[in-house]
C-alpha cells in the first residue's frame, strides 16, 4: 500500500502501461510539435495525422493547381462526400452508402430532425434534454419556430412527441445513453430518434443496425482526428432512403446535376441528403484522419478508451478528486470529468503547466482521451496535476 502512495511508484505503473499499450505505436502517425505538452483535449480537437498533412499537400499542389477543374472529374472530387461515407460507414457499424460526409453538424441536424417530422405529415413536436449539447437545442428551437412547431424538454413523457433528439453521449460527464431501450421506448410513443454521435464515432465500437438507430449525425474533428471544423456525417438506414425529404435542395443531391434547367428530383440513397459544392479540403482531412481510425481498428481502440478512463478514474479516487463519469465501463465514453468548484481557475493554471485540458462551466474540467494520442503517463500527469493545484503545491 505503501508503495501504491509513492509518487514515483504511480508514474513508474503508468510507464509500465504505455509499454504494454498495443496502440502505442500509431501516436507516432501524429505531428506532435511540442512532445512536453500534455494533450488531452481531443475529444474537442483530435491531433494532426501525418498523412493529412501529405495528403492535403497533394491535393493542393497536383489536383487543385495541377488539374484545376477537370479535378471534379479525374480526381473524383463530385463523390467525395459519398465515397469519405463509405470509409466511415465500418467505423459505425453502418453498410456502405448508409453515410455521407458533407456539412456542419448544425446543418447535418436540421436536415435529419425536419426529415424525421415529415416522415410523418403534421407532425411538429421535438423533444430534447435541458442540458443537452448547444447547437443541438438551438437547432430544435430554430426548427419550432420555422414550422410553428414545439420543444419539449426532457423524455420522461413522450406522449405527443414526434422526433426526439438526444446525444449518446453527455458531452460533460461522459455517460453513454441506453441507446436501444431509448430508441425502443421512442418508438413505442409513435417517435422517431435523431441521434448525435459526436462525442460516441471514433472512440466507442457502434453498431447502428444492432442498436436500432435509424437516423444519426456526428462531427470528424474530435476522436476521428479529421481537423478544425472539418465536414460532419449523416447516417441514415438505407431502409428510410427514399422516404426522406431533406429541407435543404441543393444540386448535389439532384439526379441529374448538370441537367441545370430540371426541377429538383433527389438522388437516389444517402446522396439525397446532400446539399451544395462540399469542401474538398475539408472532406480529405477528414477521409485521412476516418481512414486512420478505421485502419488501427474501432475494437481495439474502444478496449483502450475503457482501460485509459479506468485508469484516470483511479487515479482520481487516489487523489481524493471527485468525477461525475460513470465507473461501468459500459455506460463510459472517451473522457473523464474531474468535478471542481473553481475549475476555470484550474483549467488556466493547468495550461501554464503545459496540461491541455477542457472546461465547462460550472465547475467541470473535461480530459479527453484519445487512445491512438493519448499515454497512460499523460492521465497520471494531468490528474496528478490537478491534485497538486486543489491542494495548493
């Protein structure tokens, strides 16, 4: 026991799990500028892939300088968001032609919810949790006001409901939603699901089909490593294809797109969700950073997402700290939140240190741990950390 409260004896336990660690090697895929920097935010921001950097530089400087238009066509530019899906799709548990990478998440959101409500005319009501992720809650409000609809807050009772919108995963406390029993009680209230998975994709080995989700989003810049801002995803089941209508026609989703003198006629599968010209830069971050995660494999990089929230956990019971995250695995995704009163103060003192981690208001400080980024060493100093400012070292 005595060894257990060494300081050196817990950071020599940690190294010990980074040499063991099978994914260690594939930190080294990643730029890392500053190696003393403690990151352990990307679950916000994931690292930078050396192939995207290779990969956007090629782009730059053979297709769009090199080819210039003809890029659309030679370099297969008009299926980017098509053929980006298809390498997602595995990572979700999707089939090919189930997702498409296109939008902003807001946008992926208010196309999927406004398509839910017309899978059944007149329907107008959306629920959604109070605390739910921003952008998710100002969409459903834009949306009720836009159609004179309504937001419930909360799911205990969704009678009258229509379309419910929730997260997988909570983006403070980590806490992974019964996904198929909330998905099956909607569905007994006569409602369709909308779920987020931005904080679930790249980090928690999902099954779509086997957890009856029928419609869903998510973002590529946190733990699918896809770059600032670069494009979200829209999953919907190929069984639901051709009954959606998106709310934003754009030529993309046109069948016959060069046909310009048509009136809008959808395309065929996911492709209808698309909308106008995508962002080719964006979307080759983004297939860079998907095609890494898929390569190192979801299996093995969810088994290492329990092992790094386990360990951060313990580690925050050892210091006497306080976490609201779940301690069944099963219920946990890729963060650890360490519960604080003045977690702003420790947040920007954590920074000075060289400790990059996240902060949400009231009193929550987020470590985000990505396994193909995140070592063992990296929880211990960050939590070890936050121990030493509480205590006022």
């Amino acid at each position: 026991m005595g060894s257990e409260r060494d300081p050196l004896a817990r950071r020599a336990r940690a190294e010990g799990l980074d040499r063991d660690d099978p994914l260690a090697p594939w930190r080294d895929e990643f730029l890392v500028a500053d190696p003393g920097i403690v990151y352990l935010d990307g679950n916000s921001l994931g690292m930078t892939p050396r192939r995207t950097v290779e990969a956007l530089q090629h782009v730059v400087t053979e297709q769009w300088a090199g080819d210039l238009i003809r890029s659309w066509w030679d370099n297969d530019w008009l299926r980017l968001p098509l053929a980006v899906g298809d390498t997602l799709a595995p990572v979700v548990g999707a089939r090919p032609g189930e997702v498409a990478v296109h939008d902003s998440t807001t946008v992926c959101i208010f196309q999927l919810v406004n398509a839910a409500l017309d899978l059944r005319p007149g329907r107008r009501v959306i629920a959604i949790d109070a605390h739910e992720f921003p952008t998710d809650r100002y969409v459903a409000e834009g949306i009720a006001r836009l159609r004179d609809g309504e937001v419930r807050v909360g799911f205990d009772d969704l009678e009258g409901v229509d379309v419910v919108l929730r997260s997988m995963v909570d983006y403070r406390t980590a806490a992974v939603a019964d996904v198929v029993a909330e998905t099956e009680r909607a569905h007994a209230a006569d409602a369709t699901t909308v779920w987020d998975l931005s904080h679930a994709a790249g980090v928690l080995d999902l099954d779509v089909h086997a957890l009856g989700i029928e419609l869903a989003v998510g973002c590529t810049y946190k733990f699918l490593n896809g770059g600032p801002g670069s494009p979200a995803f829209t999953y919907a089941d190929a069984a639901l294809h051709d009954r959606l209508v998106q709310p934003i026609w754009g030529w993309f989703a046109q069948r016959d797109q060069f046909d310009m003198d048509r009136p809008f006629d959808p395309r065929d599968g996911i492709a209808r969700l698309l909308n106008g010209t995508p962002g080719v830069l964006g979307l080759v971050g983004a297939r860079e950073g998907i095609a890494l995660t898929a390569e190192a494999g979801i299996a093995a990089i969810a088994t290492k997402a329990r092992h790094l929230t386990a360990y951060g956990l313990e580690l925050v019971d050892a210091f006497g700290l306080e976490s609201p995250t779940p301690r069944d695995e099963s219920r946990r995704a890729g963060h650890v939140a360490v519960r604080h009163p003045d977690a702003m103060t420790l947040h920007r003192r954590l920074q000075d240190r060289g400790i990059i981690v996240d902060e949400r208001d009231p009193d929550i400080l987020r470590l985000g741990m990505s396994p193909l980024t995140t070592r063992f060493t990296d929880v211990h100093d960050a939590i070890a950390a936050i121990a030493d400012l509480v205590n006022g070292r």
